[in-house]
C-alpha cells in the first residue's frame, strides 16, 4: 500500500494562495490569460516555494529565507508618484528616456513614451487587448510560475524593424516607502529585425523595509537586430528581489547582457536564453558587491539550439563580511547546434574569512563539433600585488581597493554604453569607499 505524501504548507505559501484567490478575478486579461494564471499558479501549488533539495535552487532556500507572504502591493498613490520622480540616481549621469513603474503599476506621467521608432505601453493594458500579452513560461520555474500567476502590470516596448534609438530606454522599478508589499511586475521588450537598443532597468527602495520583488522580463531579439541590457539591483537592505529574464535570440542578432547588484538582502537573478538563430553572437556578464549578510544568486542556463553562434559569459563578485555569493551557470549545447563557441568564467573575490562564495558552472554538449569550456576560481587578495602598490607608497586600505577595482573593471568594461559603464564604475568606487560602515 503506497502512503501519499502532502506536504505542509509554510506561512508564506498559505498567502499566496489566499492572495491568488482574492485577486485572480480582478487581474487583467481575458478568458486565456486567465486559463494561463491559473495553470501557472497551480504548477506552483505542486510544487511550492523552491528549497534546497531543488537542484537549481540548491544554495538559495526560498521556502527558508521567504519566511511569509506579503500583502499585494496596490496602485501606488500621489506620494508615491511624486518620490519616483528622483529614482534612480545610481545612474545620475545617463540621458536616458524613462519608463517607470512603482510598486509594479506603470506611470505615464513620469514615463517618456513618445520615442522615434518605438511604441510603449503598459503590460496591463495589452493583455487586457491580446490573449497572446502573457506568454506561457517557456520553463517549470516556480517563480517564474508566480509572476504568470499574479503579475498585474509593468511596460511593454517594440521597437521597429530597422529602427536605431539613440539613447538608452530606462525602465525604472521603485518600491514605496514604508510599505512591506510584494510586488509581481512582468515586462516584453521585442527588438524588431536589425534594430538596435541599449535597455536598462534599475530596482531600488527603501532600507529597513522587508518587502518582496518578482520581477520578470521577456526579450525577444529579432534577426541582425542588436540590444544592450543592463540590470541594475539597488533595493532595500531587508528586501527579497527574484528576477527572471526569458530572452529569445534570432539570427545574427546580437546580445550583451550585464547584471550589476549593490542592494538588497536576498537577491536572485535568473537568466534563461536561447540561441534560436545561427551565427548568434552573446555576451553575458555580471558583478556582485555584497557585504553584511547579504545573499546573491545568479542563476544562468544558455541554450544553444542552432549552430555556429558563439557566447562569453563573465561574472565576478566581491564578498565582504559575512556575504554570499553564488553563480550557477549552464551552456547546453544541441545536437544541430555544431560550430558553436561558448566559454564561461565566473571568480570571486572573498574579502573576509566569513564570507561565503559558490560556483557551479556546468556544460552539457551533445555535439561534436564545437569549443566549449568553463572555469571557476575563489580567493582572497593577492598579497604580492598589494605589496607591491604597497611598496610604492599607496596607502594599505588605497592598494586594496584600486586590486578590487580592477577586478570588477574586467567585467564592467563589457558594457557598450559609454555613460552606462562609466556610472557603475563610479557606484562601484563609492562602494569600495564605504567599506567597514
């Protein structure tokens, strides 16, 4: 006689469902949206919040670090508005056009839609007009699964066939004040045939507040078009941020793609991209500054599905204090896609014997003629080197931080964007010098 096994629902996964229950019938979109919320949030019933007996979740126990359910965030209100209006200062010196989104509700009137080439909407205004605005995921990730289920609104950008926008589009997510909400925001950005586009989101909130992030981002990047985008993670110091990009790479398109994370208690980055078009060239890179106890997953699977498409991955971390870092990365490689070229590094500097660094970088080929490789390294300063800036009379605490510096310079210095490269260097030196605060 088989015994069947129900697991015990935690506190947080109690008010989910009570949330979904509540909130299903007001969220937007038709009859087959509302069939793909409900699927959606029942794969995560089955499931449940990702815990460390989950593979890819194995370093990052979200059943543990979410330990209850905030209430949904609801639209954000005059205050609210008028507070966003100074968001995102850690790119100060980026002439960008703003799309901003507080507590997951787009807000045209801080927003600048009018863009040559470029059409901009909110997310939920177009799955209330398209049953095809909220795509099945294309993965049984259980967060993924929970934006489906309950993302409400957030931007939606196309940009036209041939279309080339001269400055950045910033897509700017802000959290209130004083409110521990969660927030389920989902984003579409779709780059039209040999179109080109820097994109940039930052998230940022307030310290002292526990609220929660789901944020998701699907890409889709059409033939010989070109797309540079850049995630910035500043959010509050008690706040748990999970992000996930779905990003669907075409024929001889091009994708740089840079991660840069600075705030928040927990923070999970996923990135889920497929080479679905030969001679697809990528560039996938990232750096972590943590310190405290803050915790950072990036978590990457690349899949190559056609040939002759080559990929560089770079990610880097600077763990200070009792910080954690942690880079799981995959390259799979298909049967048809012969001729492919990926290499995958990922280092971590530790900057305190508590600090805590795991990597886990895997390939899984099932061709034969490709060049695929991998590496991972942790460890502390090297002592030679800073003894000899030392030696030339560079102050201790001033060596120290010009070797760490250059370390996060290798992969910073993978953004295109001139202004976007040179503000995340500069927020990457603040933070060097506020070190030990």
């Amino acid at each position: 006689m088989n015994a069947e096994v129900t697991m015990i629902k935690t506190a947080a996964e109690t008010a989910l469902a009570e949330a979904f229950a509540r909130r299903r019938t007001s969220l937007p979109g038709g009859r087959e949206i509302a069939a793909r919320r409900e699927a959606a949030f029942r794969r995560f019933e089955r499931a449940g919040l990702p815990h460390r007996r989950v593979e890819d979740w194995k370093y990052t126990d979200l059943r543990a670090l979410m330990r209850e359910g905030k209430p949904l965030a609801e639209e954000p209100d005059a205050g609210a508005k008028a507070a966003a209006k100074s968001a995102g200062s850690i790119l100060a010196g980026l002439r960008a056009h703003r799309i901003v989104i507080v507590d997951g509700t787009f807000v045209p009137e801080l927003s600048d839609a009018a863009i040559d080439g470029v059409t901009v909407t909110s997310f939920a205004h177009e799955t209330a007009e398209r049953s095809d605005a909220l795509a099945e995921p294309a993965n049984d990730d259980v967060a993924l699964a929970l934006n489906t289920a309950f993302a409400s609104d957030g931007a939606v950008i196309r940009v036209t066939a041939g279309a080339v926008v001269p400055r950045p589009i910033q897509l700017v997510f802000v959290h209130s004040a004083g409110k521990a909400t969660a927030v389920f925001a989902r984003s579409r950005v779709s780059v039209g045939a040999g179109a080109q586009l820097t994109l940039v989101e930052s998230h940022e909130g307030p310290d002292g507040v526990d609220y929660q992030i789901n944020t998701a981002l699907d890409l889709e990047v059409g033939r010989g078009a070109k797309i540079d985008h850049v995630k910035v993670t500043c959010e509050g110091n008690a706040a748990l941020h999970v992000g996930t990009l779905s990003a669907e790479i075409g024929e001889r398109a091009e994708l740089r793609d840079f991660t840069f994370t600075l705030g928040g208690a927990v923070v999970r980055n996923q990135l889920f991209v497929a080479s679905r078009g030969k001679d697809a060239q990528l560039s996938l890179s990232g750096v972590n500054l943590l310190r405290h106890r803050q915790h950072s997953d990036t978590t990457l699977v690349l899949d190559h599905a056609v040939g002759g498409s080559t990929s560089r991955e770079l990610f880097k971390s600077v763990l200070d204090d009792e910080s954690h870092g942690v880079f799981q990365g995959k390259i799979v490689v298909r049967h048809d896609a012969q001729k492919t070229d990926a290499r995958m590094m990922t280092r971590a500097l530790l900057l305190s014997e508590r600090a805590e660094a795991d990597n886990k970088p895997e390939l899984e080929i099932f061709a034969d003629d490709v060049q695929c490789g991998h590496g991972a390294t942790a460890g502390s300063l090297d002592e030679n080197l800073k003894f000899y800036l030392m030696a030339r009379g560079i102050p201790d605490k001033e060596a120290e931080a010009l070797l760490i510096q250059s370390f996060v310079g290798e992969a910073i210095e993978t953004i295109a964007h001139e202004g976007v490269r040179a503000d995340l260097m500069f927020a990457a030196v603040r933070w060097l010098g506020a070190r030990g605060s």
